[in-house]
C-alpha cells in the first residue's frame, strides 16, 4: 500500500476507516482551481526570491496547468487516501514532474494554503451573489416603475391599514436587497486579505514575499497576524450570515407571493411557467417556488448556527474541527444562487391584478387615518378626532360601504368641522402621503431615481 505523502512520522498504514472519517477529498474539491491559482502564484514567488530554478518553476507551471486539464476534463483520479484536494494535486504534480513537484510546498503549509483557496472562493462567489441582487433589484425597480398608480391595501398585522401604491411596496423591497448588497460588498472588501505565507501558524524562516503572493492572486494585501489568520474562519461565517439575511428577505417576498396568489387574494398570478400541478386535483396550480424559497431558508440559517457552533470553543491556531467549514457554505452559495435567479425570474413574468388590489384596498376603512389627521389639522384634538372617525367607521358600517365611499353630505353629519375639502378616497389619502420616503406619487418617483442611480453607479 502507498503511504502518504505526509507520513514519514507513522510506522503503521492508517486504517481504512480513518481515511473515511479524515479526508475531504470529496467535497473540498471545488477548491480545485483556487488551489492551482495560489500555487501558481507561490511558486513564481519562490522563484523570484531565489528558493526554486526558473527550470523548476517552468515544470511547477506546466503541470499545473496539466493538473487542471485533467480535473475539467473528467480524467482526473480522487483517491480517498490522499485527504484533500491540495495533497491530491500535489500528488499528481509530483508524479507528473518528479521532484520539482515536491518543492512547491517550500514555506507554506496546508493551513495557509487551504486558508487561501477558501478565501478566495468566498471572495469570489461574494461578487458574484452581489452582481445577482443587482439583477433582482433592477426586476424590483422596473416593476414598480409600471405600477406608480396602482393601489393595494397597505398592512400591519396583516390588517389592512393604509393603502399604498404597489409601486411603493415593491421598492421596500429593493430597499432590503440593496441592504444585502452592501453586506455582501463590505464583506468583500474587509476580508480580501491573502493568508498565503504564515505557513502553519508562524511564519515561516524562508525568505518569502507575502506582499507579491497577494498582489498576484488579487487581494489588498497580506494579513497581519498569523496565528489568527490559520484558524480564521470569519470571511465564511459573514457569507453564510450575508446569505442567511438575504435568503429571510426572500422568504418575505415569497410569502406575500404566496398569499397574495391565493383566491381569497388573488392580487397576482404567478406565471404557469414557474409552477406545479398536484398529483391528485387537476384544478391546482401551486406556488412551488416561493414554498421553496420560503422553506430553503431554514437551511440557509442552520449553516450558519452549524459553523458558528464549530468555531465557538477553538484555542489557537488550527484545528481540524475547522474541515467543517466548506460543505455548508458551499451548499448556502449554490442555493442561493438559483434562488435569487428563480425569484428574478417569477417576479419578471408575474402578472399584477390591478382591479383585485383596488377593490381590496375598499374593504376595511384604509382612509379612517387620513379622516383623523384631517381633523387634527383643523385644530381638534387628536383623541376627540380619533372618536369622530370611529363614528364615522360605524355610520359606513351600517351603510355597508367603506369609509372611502361614504359622501361628503354624510360625512358632515358626522361633525360640523368637516368641511367641503374633507376627501376620503383612496386616490387622495395616496397622494398626500408626501413626505419624504412615503408612497405619494412623487415620492415613489424620487426612490425610483434613487435606485436607478444606484443600479447605474454600481455597474
């Protein structure tokens, strides 16, 4: 049996189910390609500091890339026995090129190089997750955009409270996803620091260059400390919490979108391209995906509790607890990836029930505020204003009508200090909410500006 390639220290073979237990060979080889980028980039450091040839660079380079070849192309072979992707590619380089390959993990070791290779595919999938929330804010902006008129009953509680326009509604959420933007930027730009180079928590006694290993693979600069550098698992906890928040504001969405396309609701219609029959009752068409959306967040939220769990008792520096810290930011990055994609495309295709909305918002009093804050204004008191409108609530009531409906005759026989400005409709109670911020027209108009420089300056 081969023995491994770091097992000079054992005069036994490691039993089998050990190798079962210890290896993450296969999961952690979607770090393939960063592992091959910041070997690149250490050995050409190596070479210009004078620890390896140019011949031997030369071969590290081109065995490499014939490593890379291999794993794109399905040839590559993952043996269990050699525990990560970082020995498995050593490995194969070293059989590719002989000793050659054996130099390149001079001054480094695996716990700065699979430091390295996950920060970058953090870092990475960072500014990709950000590019896909500026697609959906875009599919967020455009909708409102068509629907600056269109009033909805506004909600607390799930009561109708005020109406709203849909246009407004639609923003609050570009206003969420452009929170998670910034979380997913900010986390890039704080953790886009190499730890290539502090080797297994010390540094190392080579004369190395941290500063050219980092600038070649693209980070700010090197960390500062590395004993906290080895066994930092930072930049992974804030992409699983970034996802965990982001996912939240999509099960929010999807839960109206859920509602919303009931009967009783039937405020949208989700495209038939985006959903599901039943097995049994032909009549159902279901709203799978946000269910889904909805449901793929708890599991966005026990990542994050799993890997916070794993890190909340390690001393200094690495420990081997620290494995696992991939499988469950790469099952959040690829979820979220389809779920924001999937979303974009439901919100894009979904049809707004204009005429639905509109007679929703005449059920349950929406304008009884502005009834109040009119009175208020004309110098009542606010809780003698507040009992007017209540009597003019009972009074619709009994007419089976909604406030918004009541005449103006009718509302005077309320109180006398209701003048012939006094207007209940919906049209009005909308457009007068003009601070900044509200749903009047013209605000909605001023955040619709607002986003679209947004989208625009950060292209």
């Amino acid at each position: 049996m081969k023995q491994k390639l770091s097992s000079g220290r054992f005069r036994e073979i490691q039993d089998e189910l050990l190798d079962k237990f210890n290896a993450s060979i296969f999961f952690d080889n979607k770090l393939y390609e960063e592992d091959i980028k910041g070997s690149l980039a250490h050995a050409k450091m190596l070479t210009n500091q004078g620890i390896l040839s140019q011949d031997e660079y030369e071969d590290i380079v081109k065995g490499l890339n014939q490593v890379k070849q291999e794993i794109e192309t399905g040839k590559f072979v993952y043996d269990i026995k050699d525990e990560d992707i970082h020995m498995s590619i050593e490995k194969r380089l070293t059989e590719i090129i002989g000793d050659a390959g054996k130099k390149l993990h001079t001054a480094r070791s695996r716990n700065d190089q699979v430091a390295v290779d996950f920060r970058m595919y953090v870092l990475k999938h960072n500014k990709l997750i950000s590019a896909k929330i500026k697609e959906l804010i875009a599919t967020f902006v455009e909708l409102a955009s068509k629907h600056k008129n269109t009033i909805l009953p506004g909600m607390t509680h799930l009561q109708h409270a005020q109406p709203i326009s849909f246009a407004f509604h639609m923003l609050a959420y570009a206003s969420m996803f452009k929170r998670d933007y910034e979380r997913f930027m900010n986390s890039y730009e704080r953790n886009n620091l190499s730890p290539l180079g502090c080797a297994a928590l010390a540094g190392t006694p080579h004369n190395i260059d941290r500063f050219a290993t980092a600038n070649e693979l693209g980070f700010r600069e090197p960390t500062i400390n590395c004993l906290d550098t080895v066994s930092d698992r930072d930049f992974a906890l804030e992409i699983l919490f970034n996802i965990a928040t982001l996912s939240m504001h999509m099960s929010r969405i999807s839960e109206e979108l859920i509602i919303w396309s009931t009967s009783e609701f039937a405020f949208v219609t989700i495209s038939d391209k985006y959903a599901t029959g039943s097995s049994i009752m032909p009549q159902k068409k279901n709203p799978d995906v946000p269910e889904l959306i909805r449901g793929k967040t708890g599991r966005m939220y026990g990542n994050l509790i799993s890997l916070l769990t794993v890190m909340k008792g390690l001393p200094l520096a690495y420990n081997k607890d620290t494995q696992e810290d991939k499988e469950g930011v790469f099952d959040s990055v690829e979820n979220i990836l389809v779920s924001i994609d999937i979303l974009n495309a439901v919100m894009k295709t979904l049809t707004i029930n204009k005429e639905k909305m509109l007679k929703s918002s005449k059920i349950g009093h929406l304008t009884a505020t502005d009834l109040a804050d009119y009175l208020a204004k004309k110098g009542v008191p606010f809780r003698e204003a507040h009992h007017i409108t209540g009597r003019a609530v009972a009074l619709a009531e009994d007419k089976g009508v909604d406030l918004s409906e009541l005449t103006l005759e009718e509302l005077q026989s309320i109180d006398e200090r209701i003048g012939d400005d006094a207007n209940m409709s919906l049209e009005n109670s909308l457009n007068s909410r003009n601070s900044y911020g509200a749903t009047a027209p013209g605000q909605v108009e001023k955040q619709l500006e607002y986003f679209e420089k947004f989208l625009k300056d950060n292209k």
